[in-house]
C-alpha cells in the first residue's frame, strides 16, 4: 500500500469549517481507502494549536486513521539545508521550517503529499507527488 503524508493545513481546514473544508474531508476519505495516511511530530505541533488538550488532538488524529512516524534524520537535514538555501536567495519567512521539514520527510520517504500549500513545496521538491487543489 502506498502512503500520504497529510499536510497538517488539510487537518486544520476540518476543525475550523473554512471554505476548505469540503475538499479536504473528500480528499481524505479517497485517499484513506487507497493509501496509508501519515503524520509526523512536526505536523501534530501545528494541529495542537487549535485544541486546548492532547487528547482533543488525539481523537482527531486517531491511530486507526493516521499513522504516526517519527522525523526520518534524513529529512531534517535535506530541510535544514534546503531552509538555509532560501534564506540565502532572499526568503523571508522566518517560519517555513515546519513545511520544509514536512516536505523533505515525504521526499525522502518516497510518500506523496496531501496538501492546499502546493506552490511551496512544487518549489523546494520539485519531484515530490503532490496532491492538492487544481492537481487532483
């Protein structure tokens, strides 16, 4: 089987009711019956925000529906180097270390990724599989 890794916007899109909601319950439901769905501690992080206890997170992100895998070192490093080479051409977000490390873990792990951001990351990973919105 293969495996998605679920950017943690696609996740939040169903806590809040915004206008990608729909998409991004419809996207996960194909996509759990033809793939492994998978998170990371970086994307758990971003969840957490919205949620006042660990176990509000947990009942979103239940280990029946997203396996949970640790940050391969492989990827922190393809994204640590990747993170300072857009520094360097100019990049000014100082926060898009969260997306690196998320799109180097799918990169190095062979997943595809299921995401509303996929301009940043068609940038940075050029042969990464990305699932999104306009490419489904």
């Amino acid at each position: 089987m293969t495996h998605v890794l679920v950017d943690s916007n696609v996740l939040l899109d169903l806590t809040t009711g915004n206008s990608w909601a729909d998409w991004s319950a419809k996207a996960l439901a194909r996509l759990a019956d033809e793939a492994d769905l998978v998170i990371n501690p970086v994307i758990y992080a971003e969840v957490c925000g919205r949620f006042t206890s660990e176990s509000q997170v947990d009942d979103l992100l239940t280990a029946d529906a997203f396996a949970r895998e640790p940050l391969p070192y492989e990827a922190a490093w393809v994204a640590g180097r990747l993170h300072t080479q857009y520094r360097r051409q100019g990049g000014t977000k100082e926060r898009t270390l969260p997306d690196f490390l998320i799109g180097a873990h799918a990169a190095v792990k062979g997943y595809r990724l299921l995401t509303r951001d996929a301009r940043r990351y068609r940038t940075h990973f050029p042969k990464l599989e990305i699932i999104a919105p306009g490419l489904d």
